[in-house]
C-alpha cells in the first residue's frame, strides 16, 4: 500500500503540487522521509530479515526517482535518493532495534 501511495505521488505532475501548497522543500524532504521510514518497517515486517528490508526500501526509492525522470515537470534528484536511502537505514534502525521490543511487549494482567 506504501508503495502505491509512494508512485502516486510521484507521478503528480510539478505544477499541481505547487498548486496545492506542497512544493516546498522542507515538505517534500520529510514526506519522503517518513513514508520510507514506513516502507522499511513494512518490509522488515513482512520479511524479517533487517537487512533485506533497508536494501529493498533504497531499490525502491532509486526506482522511484527514476519515474520521475518520465513525469512532466518532475525530475530526479540524488538527493532524494539520500533522503530515502536515509529514511530506509533510520526504518531498519527501528527494526532491529525496537520492533522486537514493540512486538513482545508483555500484556497488562488484569487484576480480579
């Protein structure tokens, strides 16, 4: 699902976001951001496997920069690599580190 909202803002053509109110850098940096940050714990979760999850979040985001090369008034940025590829090591970060705490977290026991 993250990977279709990801494409489907890419393909908004530059104008219409301008348009909107979402052209600025600073939005469009951390969008990047936190949906890879997302896109890696869904692959680590669907996984397992840490690494595998970080490597497939930065193949994701190099593709997702090269779709944007064949969308009017859109280009690619090596930047935007870095943001994702960021994004996909601070996921997997989380993944290793947290998830496992996150997932056996013990259940309250219920007092009678």
């Amino acid at each position: 699902m993250l990977m279709i909202i990801i494409s489907a803002f890419s393909s908004i053509k530059g104008p219409y976001i301008d348009a909107v109110g979402l052209g600025k850098e600073s939005y469009h940096i951390n969008a990047h951001f936190f949906l890879f940050v997302a896109l890696c714990i869904s692959y680590y979760y669907a996984t397992g496997k840490v690494a595998l999850s970080v490597v497939l979040t930065m193949i994701f985001g190099i593709f997702d920069e090269m779709h944007q090369l064949f969308t009017p008034f859109r280009n690619a940025s090596f930047f935007d690599i870095q943001v994702d590829s960021l994004g996909a090591l601070i996921g997997g970060a989380f993944s290793w580190k947290l998830w496992p705490l996150i997932r056996n977290k013990p259940k309250n026991s219920q007092k009678k």
